[in-house]
C-alpha cells in the first residue's frame, strides 16, 4: 500500500473545542482507481473508512479531483479535545493508498493564561523635604510629556516610511498585474500562434507574474511544484476564495504540461481562449484587497 504525505489547511486556522471544523488535504497521485472512485464529481467516503475516536466526531470525509492527477480529501468534524488532535492514517476505499496527517492544534474556551498570578501591594511613597515633593512631580511630568512627544515623532517616522514602502509594492503590484492580463490577451488575440506556443508562453506569464506577486522562485519551479511553492509563500493563511484562484492556476499549469510534452498535445475547440479567460478572472481574485472581519468586501 502506497503512503501519501498531503498539504493540509484546517479551516477556520483556529479551532476550538466542540466547534464545527474541516481539515481540506491536497495531494497528488496517478493512481486509475481513484481517477474512477470521483469520476462522478465529489464522492463521500465515509462509510467506507474507519476514523473514529473519543477525542473528535467525523461528520462526513469526502473526496474531490482538483485538477489533472491532483485531489482534495476534506474531514469534517467536531473536536471533543483540546491541545494536539491526531488522525489515523486513511485507507482510501478502492484504491491501494494509505493518506497520512499531520497533527492539528484544538483551543481550550478557557484561557488559564494568569490564574495564578499574584498581585504586590503598592509600596509606600519615600519621605521628602517639605517642598520638593513638587519640584520631583514637576519633573517627572515634564519628562513624561517629552517621552510622549519622542515616541510620537519615531512613530509616525516609521508610519511614513512603512507608507511609501506600502505605496511603492501596490504601484509595482498593479504594473505586474496589468502587463499579465495584457500579455494573456495578446496569446488569446494570436490565431497563428500555435498550441504548443500559446502553452509554453501561458506557462512563462504565469509563473513571471507569481515570482514577482509572491517574491518566490516560480520560475524555477516545475509544474507540479507550483502547489507546493504558493502555499509555503502564504503559510495557508489565505482567504478561500485565494486559494482556490492558486488551485485552479496551478491545474492551468498541469493542462498546459500536457499541451507542452503529449505527443500531438493539443486544446479543445475554445478551450485556450476559456483557459485565459479563467487564469485571468483568477488573477484578479488574487490582486482583490480583502477588508478586515466584519466588515463587506466589495
């Protein structure tokens, strides 16, 4: 039986103790069985599995193909436990593929942090001579009102710098973006460019544009490395409307591959035009300013 080793997110990223949870699991593999086990879309496999234990309650396990070769496993449960929450490994029915997890950390609603702090009782002011009590007040206070003006004037030092530095990423961020999309048309407007070409070109903006927006290697890395490589850039963090724009850019990658190396590799009537019509929509879901909680993205 084969082991896999998969990327795995655990959605909301901090889960507490009798709260709802998922634990999404991206892996890749070749194997026919399970390409059949989801040929119909996403399969629920959790009949057929056995994951059970006194510390959590599997709600549903369900199975889904992301892209060429490439699959998501998704548990969701409720963790009855707090601190570090182990799952076996997997069996996936059908198939000779044993999936394994990584640990996940489970929040107690009671925080402990202080319960056995102490509190010193407040020591006696020292004795002074009679009316120097206000000349030391005095100083103090004016010592204060500088130590308050200094910290002001090195803070808003810092916020000016941390403001252009800011303004100067967004400006190339936006020139990054637009000379992408600008570049995708350019392939989409070609009708003598081959498919071969168009493959090999979408392949270069691509990994040119993620190089520049996430300061990673893209350009180095092979196609099926371009998962791998995203998520170590964003640490998971990402909304989930993200990162599933960067799953469907890095199944463009696969597709294209195909295009690139399969003998007589070529697209489906329409399908390059789709192809750039979706990495493009992609990318402005990536290039989107997501608001702080609580408030509506627009």
């Amino acid at each position: 039986m084969q082991t896999i080793t998969a990327q795995q997110i655990l959605v909301p990223k901090k889960v507490y103790i009798g709260d709802a949870a998922e634990l999404r699991c991206t892996f890749n593999n070749p194997d026919a069985n399970l390409k059949e086990l989801v040929k119909n879309g996403t399969t629920e496999i959790s009949e057929s599995v056995e994951l059970f234990s006194n510390d959590f309650d599997i709600k549903s396990i369900t199975i889904s193909q992301t892209g060429v070769d490439f699959y998501q496993l998704t548990i969701n449960f409720i963790p009855w436990k707090t601190g570090e929450l182990q799952f076996e490994p997997l069996a996936i029915p059908e198939t000779e593929l044993l999936l394994e997890f990584q640990p996940i950390q489970i929040v107690s609603l009671i925080s402990t942090e202080g319960a056995n702090a102490t509190t010193l009782r407040d020591s006696a002011a020292p004795l002074l001579i009679p009316g120097t009590a206000y000349k030391l007040y005095g100083s103090l206070s004016g010592f204060i009102i500088f130590l308050i003006i200094l910290i002001r004037i090195i803070v808003k030092r810092k916020s000016i710098i941390f403001y252009l530095n800011n303004k100067k990423l967004l400006r190339k961020y936006k020139k990054n973006k637009k000379q992408a999309l600008r570049q995708l048309r350019q392939i989409a407007e070609n009708h003598k460019l081959s498919d071969l070409a168009a493959a090999e070109n979408i392949q270069r903006i691509l990994r040119n544009y993620l190089e520049v927006r996430y300061d990673y290697p893209f350009t180095k890395a092979a196609a099926s490395e371009i998962a791998k490589g995203w998520l170590e850039v964003t640490g998971g963090i990402l909304s989930d409307e993200k990162t599933d724009a960067l799953n469907d850019i890095s199944a463009a990658f696969i597709r294209t591959d195909y295009i690139r190396y399969s003998k007589n590799g070529t697209f489906n009537p329409e399908e390059k035009n789709e192809l750039i019509e979706q990495i493009s929509n992609r990318i402005e879901i990536l290039e989107k300013e997501e608001k702080p909680e609580g408030e509506n993205n627009a």
